[in-house]
C-alpha cells in the first residue's frame, strides 16, 4: 500500500471562496454541490449570518452541480438573511444548476442576476 495515500482525503470536490464586498458577503462556490458536499458552503453561509451579514451574494458561475441537498442549504439561509432583514442573490447560473431551480420553483423565491456587477449594489 502507498503510504502517501493512508489517511489522506479524497481532493474536495467544492470550494468556496468568501470575501466582503460592502454590504455583501460574496461567495463563490465552484464544482459540485451536493450531499457530501453541502457544509463545505452551509459554514460560510452561517458564519456570514452569524456576522450580522444578511445581504448574500452567492457567484454560481463556477457550480457544476446542485442537488436538493445544496438547495435546501441555499433555501435555509435565504430564510435566515430574510428574517434578518436580507436576502440571498443568485449570480450567473449555469445551465444545469439553473435547471434544478426551475424544476422546483425555488427560483422565484431568490432575486436572480446574469453577472456578479448587476448584484452588487453601487
């Protein structure tokens, strides 16, 4: 057995990169979203909403993938930065990650933008 293999993690199959941008928390999640992968954007999520950040810009232009499992994350935090007096955008989905949305109508509960430009205000 190759010892540079015993113990180490499969490489993650989502990143998400997060940085302030005035009023907004953006982040960037980029591969697949889903079940085994759903907390790696959940935590930042949280994080920002325990921050007092509750307007939430999320890039998907690098989203290969979302299951319901990535939607209910999704779904949760927009109650919260809702309840907050906030909201979570949805930037530049691709084709398959916007299919999910229509297929369940979630896309009507999310303020939609083409680019990242038109979400952030200023």
């Amino acid at each position: 057995m190759d010892r540079e293999h015993i113990g180490s993690a499969p490489p993650a199959r989502l990143r998400v990169e997060v940085r302030t941008v005035g009023a907004s928390e953006v982040l960037a999640p980029s591969g697949e979203l889903d079940h085994h992968t759903a907390d790696l954007l959940r935590e930042p999520l949280d994080g920002a909403l325990d921050a007092g950040r509750s307007r939430l810009v999320v890039d998907c232009s690098g989203l290969e993938f979302c299951d319901s499992t990535g939607l209910n994350v999704l779904l949760a935090a927009r109650l919260r930065a809702h309840a907050a007096g906030g909201g979570v955008h949805l930037v530049a989905m691709r084709p398959p990650v916007a299919r999910v949305f229509h297929i369940t109508g979630a896309e009507a509960v999310f303020t939609v933008h083409e680019t990242l430009a038109t979400a952030l205000p200023g």
